[in-house]
C-alpha cells in the first residue's frame, strides 16, 4: 500500500494533489491547521485510508511531535512506499527590507524551510530502518532563482529549500539509497496565495500590477490541472532525485 503524506491539503495546490492521489487509491494524511472536508469524504467514499492532523507548522514543537506521531503510525503499517509532500507555504511578509517585521519572517522561515527540513529528516530516519521507499516533493517557486522585490523572505526560504533538497538527495545517492527527493515549482496558480499577493500595496510589492493582471486575464493555473502533471509525473515512475521540476516540462 502506498501512503501520501501532504502539507496544506486544506486548500489550493495541497487539496488538489489530495483528490488526485485519493482517485489513485493511494491513502491519504493530511497535515495542515484546518481540515479539509471534502477530502474526508471523498476518502470515506472510496473506502481509502485518510487522516488528517492539526499542525501550526510555524511552531516545531508542535510539528515535531505530530510528524513523530505521523511517522509512527505510518511506518508500523510497512507500506511500500510513502510520499512526502511538503507543499505547505506562506507568501507573507511582502514589503521591502527596512520594513520587515519579525515575527512574520521566522513564521515565513519556519514554514517554508524549517519544517520541510525537519520532516523529511524525521521521515527519512525512520525508513532506514524499514523496506519503506520514500520519495519527498518539496513545492518551491521560481522565485527560488529569481529575485523579486518585496518577496525577499519568500525568495530566501524557495532558494533554501532547492538547496536542501539537491544536497539531501546527493547524501542519498553516496548511500546508494533508493529514496528521492525532488523539488517542484507549480507556476503562478489560482489558489488562496494570489490572493493575498493581491492584497499587498505597490509600496510594497513593485510587480503588484502585474499579478492582478495574471487574475483579469485569467493567467493563472488552475491547481487541479497542476496536481495532475504533477501526480501523473510522480506515477510514471522518472523522476530524477535532485532535480528541480518546473511545471512547463510537465505540462508538454
Ligand atoms: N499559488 C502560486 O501561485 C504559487 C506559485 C509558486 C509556488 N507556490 C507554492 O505552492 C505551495 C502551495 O501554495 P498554494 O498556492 O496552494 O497556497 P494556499 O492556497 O495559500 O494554501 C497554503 C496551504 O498551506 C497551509 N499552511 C499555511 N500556513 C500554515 C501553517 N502555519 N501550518 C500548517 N499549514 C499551513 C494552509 O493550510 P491551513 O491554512 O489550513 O493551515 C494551506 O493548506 C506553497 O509552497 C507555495 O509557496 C504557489
């Protein structure tokens, strides 16, 4: 049996990967504040496996104790393999440097870096220990490797993410382990994120035009359309441990 483990299924990019997957029969568990209950039912429906878990992922604490608790009741089922999904991600704080608040950096940092870090240590860990294959897909974003202005905590913790995964995934290769890890860079989506991009000022954000441009001119990808590249891609079996995946190769 295979087992998916997804950050922000609640909404947006997560949710979608969570429908496809559950339409793939593969079980799902889902971590985010709140939960999502169309994929509850859907799950029920299908008869599938799923669970869902509270986590405020800007606080370790909290996410090192449930993703032990995830972990443990995933791995004493000896799936075959385990997808990490570590797709949860916040956009804030948007504003130039010399006007950044603390707490929403480190909330930024958190989420974003510290927590994929965390979890796919955890998980890759535990496996060592088990016939379990694991394949981690950290979500990034091109402005992992291009710099935009007033994004510059977003654009720090993509670029550390791209870093973690290519250097965790050579660590595997050394190790002749069959585990991968990937990084995935979804396009600009129609999800909750661009809305908040939206609601950011031009003091703050130089490119906010043209973002509301990409929501009035219909632009922007819908997140079922990218979850199905993706999931479709990751079932085919291809992927290349290391590499960051831009939406665009998928979609041709
Ligand atoms: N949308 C885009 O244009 C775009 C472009 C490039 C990359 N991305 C990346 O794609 C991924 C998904 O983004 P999206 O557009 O689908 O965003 P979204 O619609 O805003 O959803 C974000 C998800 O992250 C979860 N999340 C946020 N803060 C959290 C916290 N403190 N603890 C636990 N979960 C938290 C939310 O769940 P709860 O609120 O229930 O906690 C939600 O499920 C992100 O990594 C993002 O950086 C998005």
């Amino acid at each position: 049996m295979k087992y998916a483990v997804i950050t922000g299924a609640s909404k947006g990019l997560g949710e979608a990967i969570a429908k496809r997957l559950i339409q793939e029969q593969i079980a799902v568990v889902s971590v985010s504040r709140f939960e999502n209950e169309e994929i509850k039912k859907l799950a029920w429906e299908k008869g599938l496996f799923y669970q869902h878990y509270s986590c405020n992922l800007a606080l370790e604490e909290e996410v090192q104790e449930v993703f032990m608790e995830i972990a443990h009741c995933i791995f004493q089922k000896n799936p075959t393999e385990i997808l990490l999904f570590n797709n949860a991600g916040v956009i804030e704080p948007i504003d130039m440097v010399g006007h950044l608040d603390q707490t929403p950096v480190i909330r930024n940092i958190q989420i974003n870096l510290i927590a994929p870090i965390l979890i796919t240590n955890l998980f890759l860990s535990k496996a060592q220990l088990t016939e379990t294959l694991v394949q981690v897909i950290n979500v990034t974003s091109g402005a992992a490797v291009r710099s935009i202005e007033g994004w510059s905590v977003y654009c720090s913790s993509k670029a550390g993410l791209n870093m973690f995964t290519q250097t965790a995934a050579l660590e595997q290769a050394e190790l002749n382990s069959n585990h991968k890890i990937i990084a995935f860079s979804p396009g600009v989506m129609d999800t909750k994120m661009q809305e908040t991009i939206r609601s950011s000022t031009k003091d703050a954000f130089k490119d906010l035009e043209q973002f509301k441009e990409y929501k009035e001119k219909d632009l922007l990808l819908k997140p079922d359309i990218v979850a199905n590249a993706l999931i479709e891609f990751l079932l085919s079996g291809n992927l290349e441990s290391g590499k960051v995946y831009q939406i665009n190769d998928l979609l041709k």
